[in-house]
C-alpha cells in the first residue's frame, strides 16, 4: 500500500534550498513542543525509529536534544529522503543514521529492522486509510523492544468526537478529498495498540488541540 497524495488543504513541504531541504511550515511550529513531549517519556539511551520522517525538520531537533539516543529516519518519497539527508548534514549530529526508504503502511517491515526502543509518528495517522493505520500501529508494535515506547502525534478525534470547528473543517476536508481517510478516533488507537500487544501509558494534550498518544511495550 503506497501512502497517499496529501489533500490540498495539508502541509505541503516546499524546497528552500538548493541542497534539497525541504520546509514544512508545521513542522516548524511544533517541532519543540513535540519535542519536549518525546523527550518527557523517552528512554535515557537506545536506538530510536522515526517513521515517516517527512522533511526531517523533526528528527534533527530529537537528535539534538536527545543525544544519548541513535535516531533512524525513514520515508517512502524519495524526495523526502534527500531532504532529510541534508539535514542531518548541515545539523552536524553523529546520532543519526543515513534515512531509510520504509512505507510504514505496508505490512512486513518490522521484519527489516532490529528491535527499536522508542519509536515515533507525527501527523500521518489522519492521512491515511483505517486498515492503513492498524498495519503501522501493528508493525511498529512489533519492532519494539522490550519496555520500548511508542509516541504517536497528530489531531485526532476524542472519544469519537471532533471537538474544534478547525478539526472539523480539516477532518471534512481530508474526507472530501479521499474518503479513506481523516481523523481516527483516540479511542480506536487505543484498542488496536492493545490488541498489538501495547499498554497505553499516558496521552499527552498538545498544542493546536493535537494529541501524543504514548504506548508501552511488554
């Protein structure tokens, strides 16, 4: 299954550079405060996944902050991937790995990978198909190590319900564009991270009425 075109009224990440870095103008408003929330619940050292890594704004400020942990980037959209190369260049951090092409939609890529001790999701959940997000949650349950954490952030709805006309507009609008997709509700991740094996440890309220769901392994 291959992630699907973002609908217009998404972040769209656009090319400041020559080097090939890409600019999303979100990832740079929440950057810090997601940040500061992984940073709250992360292991003190380990290897550390971000799936979907988008740009790689994110991952150069985890790294930064979080030094005593290994990050591996990893994307589908070979574009993507060179701007997250560029980053990580320019940012100077030794404790980021060369990004990986993985579609986290698809079922199998745990197999690929060693045994993460944290990993991390930020706003693609609501991008993407139901039977799309039980498959990341399921495969990123998998790759977890024992006692490894998994944070995943986006807007969702809460207890089935969107609770901003802004959440209200974008879910619609997401829906419009590609029926399959839109927020999915907190309670729903929940379950399906249980039924993967996963206890749900807290839910950090975020900024811009988003969410960090934090799992923990076994």
């Amino acid at each position: 299954m291959a992630i699907r075109p973002p609908a217009p009224s998404a972040s769209i990440a656009l090319e400041t550079d020559s080097s090939g870095k890409l600019h999303a103008p979100s990832a740079a408003r929440n950057a810090n405060d997601l940040c500061a929330a992984i940073a709250s619940i992360a292991p003190t050292a380990g290897q550390a996944l971000e799936l979907a890594s988008g740009t790689g704004q994110h991952i150069i400020t985890f790294a930064a902050a979080m030094p005593t942990l290994q990050w591996q980037p990893s994307e589908l959209d070979p574009t993507r991937l060179t701007s997250i190369t560029a980053y990580t260049a320019d940012s100077g951090l030794t404790n980021i790995a060369a990004p990986i092409r993985l579609n986290a939609t698809q079922s199998g890529w745990s197999q690929t990978l060693d045994p993460k001790d944290l990993i991390t999701l930020a706003n693609l959940l609501h991008l993407i198909s139901t039977p799309e997000a039980e498959t990341l949650i399921t495969e990123a349950a998998k790759t977890l190590a024992p006692n490894g954490t998994l944070a995943l952030y986006g807007p969702f709805k809460r207890n089935g319900c969107l609770t901003s006309e802004g959440d209200k507009t974008f879910d619609a609008n997401l829906r419009q564009h590609d029926p399959e997709t839109g927020y999915k509700n907190d309670q729903w991740v929940i379950s399906t991270a249980a039924h993967a094996g996963l206890t749900h440890a807290t839910t950090i309220e975020m900024p811009a009425n988003n969410l960090a769901l934090i799992f923990q392994n076994s």
